[in-house]
C-alpha cells in the first residue's frame, strides 16, 4: 500500500472517531448515540439502541478496534463506557428479544469479547461467558435461526468466544443451539439442509440465509470436532448451491437473488463458503471452489450507499476478505475502492449514508452508519489487529 494511502486512510478513520466522540451521548459513566430511522417513507424515528448492526455494541467494537491500532485514550474510554451497561451485575439481557450475532445476546457476547482483546482486558471476556450462561435454552431453540437475529448468531459469538477462551464453560449453550439448529432445519433433498428465515421459503446468502447458518455450524464443527454440525453445513452450502443456480434461470420463473451484497446475496455467500473453506481445511475443495466463483459474480456496479452492511464500504471490506481468502488481486481492489470512497467523502464533507439529507444528523452505526466505513478503513491499515466483523471473527 502506498504511503500516501496509509496516511488518507488514517485521516479518514480519524475524523470517523472524532464525529463519534462528539455524537455521543454521555450520561454519568456510559455514554449512548441516537440515529434517525425511516419510518413511513416521510417520517423518521429517532433510534437508540444496543445492537452490533446499528446501536452502541457495534460502535464500541470500532472505537476498542481504533484505541488498539493507534492507542487513542478518547476512543478506549468511549468503547468502555458504551458496553458499561454490560458489565454490570445484573445485565439488561432482558431487554433483547433475540439471541443472534447483530441483534440479541450474540452481539453483547461478540462485542465484550472483541473490546476485551483489544483492551487487553481479560474482564470482559469473563462477563461474555457470564452473559452467554444466562441464556435460557428454551430461547435457543424456541427463536430465529439466522445469524442477525438467530440461533446462528448466537453460535457464531459462542465459538468466537472458545477461539479466545477454550475452557470458558459454554459449550453446552453452543450444544443447544447446534441441536435446535440440526432439529429445525428442512430436507428439500436428502443430501441437503434448508432453514426458513425472515421468508417464507429458505433462501441462500450471509445475514439471514442458509448460508450464514452452515458458516456458523461449521466454525463450531472446527472448534469442537462435532462432525453432525459439520455434515449439516456441508448439506446447507448443497441446497445454497442448488438454490442460487435455480435463481439465475432465464425463464424469470425463480427469483432472482434481489441484492448484491454481505446482507443478502452472492457476496455473502462466497465469504461463508471461503471461512468454511478455511474452518474445515482441504478436505472439501469444492467449498474453496465455489468461493472463488460467487465472488467472481460479485459485480462492480457502484453501491448507492457506503454503508458496511450492502454499501461501498461493505464491498471494500468483502474485497478485502476475498483478497486473504481467494486472490491477491482482490485487495488491490479493495484498496482502490477505499481511496476512491474516502477522497469523495472527504470532499462531500459527509459519506452517503441511508438519511444523508438530514442535515446534522449522523448515522453513527457500524452496520449502516460512519462506525462501519471507518471499521473498514481501519482494517485496511492494520488487518493483523482488526479482524473482518462481517464473518465474526474474533
Ligand atoms: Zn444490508
């Protein structure tokens, strides 16, 4: 990477901080951020929330991320203070609904880890365990399967949580929700494995798709040797694979994968299949195969938006993926997209981001808003300490 890059991306994931720490919230010891949300298609509501997708536990994963590549004391106490609700004795799991890795208590385990090993402050890690203990099992088996708001999720953070701790005593939460997981998804054939999301039919893909949850089963299955949940993520990447080719048919009869990106889509699906492919080893070459093909299929079709989630920034951090996972090329890519994203941004005064036309309103979030394209950013400069949030990894 160029010099000259390093610099402008510094500059960018400074000023990203910066519009952070003044948008914050601060009350007594915690601090909280709002954002405005679309309603009706005129109206917005103000939105403050938790989650790793658009509350406070996503910003603090970018802000620990940011104190630990450049040692900044604003940035650490600020992803301190935006999980301190977390840390508490009592936590208000109470609160989430969900159990999944973007919106539930996933997401509280996922990010106390992730500031626990930026921080290096081993505190947090012990209250992820303490969090993920306290789920009931019922609501394992009894929610969503996918990975934003689902059983998946939850798995995801469990098996993050083992990669940085192997003994924390957890495993039998992850158990539960493997056992929900093998008992609620559907055979459409008998070689393959589907689960029904937010459509009314399963679908292929990241955020709410079977590919998602075969990803998730197949990190555990490396984890912990359970070679059922490895089987049953082989079985859902062949009905993903049979799915999406039904999708392209010319007769318009199927439809049609409708979003190209990490949310939804083939993008999504070839960084399930290369994190597979690199959970499960050599044993299973088609896996890295199909990788390189779904990202192949990728596009270059400039996003209308430069959200993490299925924006510009959200194809710079797939690209980026894509380049350790599949092809050196992909990160050059990466890389001049990021420059191109950040100098236009620089120029506009403001990224283009879902309610840009509300002036003085930041959308600080990490999925949707300026936390995610700093993220992004970030892990341009230091891939070593900042590991790709939109496969989990810890
Ligand atoms: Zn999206």
């Amino acid at each position: 990477m160029r010099e000259t890059h390093r610099q402008e991306f510094r500059e960018f994931c400074d000023s990203v901080t910066q519009e952070l720490v003044s948008a914050s919230i601060q009350r007594e010891n915690r601090v909280g951020w709002v954002s405005l949300k679309p309603t009706d298609g005129v109206g917005f509501e103000l939105h403050s929330g938790y989650s790793l997708y658009e509350g406070s536990l996503g910003i603090a994963v970018y802000l620990a991320a940011y104190a630990d590549v450049t040692g900044d004391e604003r940035a650490e106490t600020a992803a301190r203070q935006a999980v301190a609700p977390w840390m508490e004795a009592s936590p208000p799991l109470a609160s989430f609904s969900n159990v999944g890795v973007m919106v539930g208590v996933g997401a509280v385990c996922y990010a106390l880890v992730r500031v626990g090993v930026h921080l290096s402050d081993p505190s947090y890690v012990d209250k992820a365990i303490e969090v993920v203990r306290a789920v009931n099992h019922s609501r394992v088996r009894d929610g969503r399967t996918d990975v934003n708001f689902g059983t998946a999720g939850l798995l995801l953070a469990i098996t993050g949580l083992l990669q940085q701790r192997p003994k924390a005593p957890v495993r039998s939460v992850g158990r539960s929700a493997v056992e929900s997981l093998l008992t609620s998804g559907v055979k459409p054939s008998p070689d393959q494995l589907a689960w029904t999301t937010v459509r009314d039919d399963p679908t292929a893909g990241f955020a709410h798709g079977v590919d998602g949850i075969a990803y998730a089963l197949g990190r555990w299955a490396a984890v912990t040797s359970d070679d059922r949940a490895r089987d049953a993520a082989l079985a859902g990447c062949r009905f993903s694979d049979s799915w999406l080719a039904k999708s392209v048919d010319p007769t318009g009869q199927q439809e049609v994968v409708s979003w190209e990106a990490w949310c939804w889509g083939r993008p999504g699906v070839a960084l399930a299949r290369a994190g597979l492919n690199d959970v499960l080893g050599d044993s299973h070459p088609w896996l890295a195969n199909q990788a390189k093909i779904y990202a192949s299929q990728m596009g270059d079709t400039p996003k209308p938006e430069d959200c993490l989630c299925h924006g510009t920034f959200g194809d710079i951090a797939l690209q980026c993926e894509f380049g350790a996972t599949i092809a050196e090329t992909y990160r050059e890519s990466a890389r001049e997209l990021a420059i191109n994203a950040v100098k236009r941004a620089t120029t506009a005064g403001q990224l283009r981001l879902p309610n840009e036309r509300v002036e003085s309103v930041a959308r600080p979030s990490l999925l949707l808003g300026i936390a995610g394209a700093g993220y992004a950013t970030l892990r341009l400069l230091a891939p070593e300490r900042v590991p790709s949030v939109l496969n989990l990894s810890v």
